[in-house]
C-alpha cells in the first residue's frame, strides 16, 4: 500500500513541485491550499482548503481529511511566507502575522494531527524549515526568527513523540529558484538612514536568489527524507550550505564579515 502523504501550501513553489514529483511515483498524495478550487483542476493529487492561521479551518480540514483518506503516514509543514524587511522598520503587528503563518499555523496543524499519528503508533512530521532557521542574514529578522522558532519547537517534538514511532525531521534549503521571493511581503516603511545600505541589501538578495538552486534538487532531499528508514533530524540542502552552517557555528567573525563583504560590493 502506498503512503499516504499530506502536503500543506501545495498551491506553488515547493509543495507544488513535490505533490507532483510523489504523485508520479505512485503516493497518495493530498495537498492543502486556501483557495483549492482556483487549483483542484489542474493538478492530478487532492486538494482540500486549509488556512493553517485559522483554528476553525484546522477543525473543518482535519474532519475532512480523515473523510478523504483513513491513514496518513506523513505531513510535509510547507505553508508559510518570507516578510522582509529591516528589524527597526518591522512593527509589532507585521512580525505577529509573519509568526501566525510560519511559526503558529506550522504549529497547530500539526498539533492537530499528532492524535492521529499517537493513535496508528506511526508517522512523520517533515517541516520545511531555511538556512535562516540556522543562520540569519539582514532584511530578514522576524522570517529568520520565525525559522528558529521552529527549528526549537520540533527538536523538543522529536524527542516526545519518538515513542510513538512519529519521526520528526527538518529540511533546511538554500537560495532557491521559486516564487519565494515573487511572494515576499516587504515592509512599507522606510528611515532615511538605511536607505543605501536597504539598496544594496537587497540587491544582494536579488542577485543570491537568481544564482540559487533548482528547486527539484530540494524536492529530491525530501523525496529522500520521506524514504529513509531513520531520517535525520537536520537536512541542509544547497550550494555552500555545509560551509555556511560550518562558518556560522564555528567561524562567526569570518562568516559576518563575508556577509558585510558581499553587501559592500553590489552597488
């Protein structure tokens, strides 16, 4: 019997590209969007409506998913947005819905799910987490915080539902060429005196961005994750991702001042 895998944010980007690339490999693939029905045609996989910011829509989908399908063996949490912009720029409100999204709607759905995978005494939770859940990088403070916040959430997960068979792991991409960026809420505000250094920061992030993966090389590492036996917790996938997470942990200074280094040169 083939598994049956649970895709939130499905719509695009990666969700889209994995439900079609495990629905051609003979999964039972079930994918979420907000508006299934603007997709539902043409897509070959499932598509139910979950706003994963929404407790009632939680409620309605899990019923209806368990209407859909009487076994699932894994969610794949991919829902969620980029906001971008400078910490001082960013108010309180905007960094509460950036964390509605990617941070509490990753949260309560799979929360709502955890009863049915504790009940089968299987299953695996796949989040699709960043390298900014790992590093972080300017104009993008409360999307890396949301990132880290996630990564701490399932570390304590992973250890409390082991005994259930409930694997958890992350996937931690790169750069990588999606509608990522097409999708980016950008902070309105502006103060005068970040005004070149905002240029030149994003232009950087244009320019990474454009030079980043192909997106089925992330597809292929969680198509990997699904298949192990034991997958690991931590699963970077990218160029230089072992050297920047290397750099990061161990080489702070260095990887700071390449960071200041590469913002410096665009202009």
């Amino acid at each position: 019997m083939s598994k049956t895998i649970l895709i939130t944010g499905a719509s695009s980007g990666f969700g889209l590209l994995l439900a079609n690339n495990l629905h051609r490999n003979g999964f039972n693939v079930i994918g979420t969007s907000r508006n299934p029905e603007k997709i539902q045609a043409a897509v070959p996989f499932k598509v139910l409506a979950l706003d994963i910011t929404d407790e009632n829509s939680i409620r309605e989908f899990t019923k209806q998913l368990f209407e859909t399908t009487n076994q699932l063996d894994v969610l794949v949490n991919n829902a969620g947005y980029m906001l971008t912009g400078l910490a001082e720029e960013t108010s309180t409100e905007e960094a509460k819905l950036q964390f509605e999204t990617n941070f509490w709607g990753t949260v309560n759905i799979t929360k709502a799910l955890l009863p049915y995978f504790r009940k089968q005494k299987f299953g695996q939770i796949i989040t699709i987490s960043s390298m900014m859940g790992l590093v972080s990088l300017p104009m993008k403070p409360i999307y890396a915080a949301s990132k880290h916040a996630l990564e701490g959430y399932f570390k304590s997960l992973r250890f409390e539902v082991s005994q259930f068979n409930i694997k958890v792991s992350m996937v931690q991409p790169m750069w990588a060429k999606t509608n990522l960026s097409a999708n980016m809420i950008a902070i309105d505000e502006d103060i005068a005196d970040y005004k070149s250094y905002k240029e030149q920061v994003n232009k950087y992030i244009k320019n990474s961005m454009a030079e980043g993966d192909d997106p089925s090389i992330i597809v292929n590492k969680i198509v990997d994750v699904i298949n192990a036996k034991t997958p690991k917790f931590k699963n970077i996938v990218g160029k230089m991702a072992g050297m920047v997470l290397f750099l990061n942990n161990y080489a702070y200074t260095k990887f700071e001042g390449a960071i200041h280094k590469s913002v410096k040169k665009i202009k």
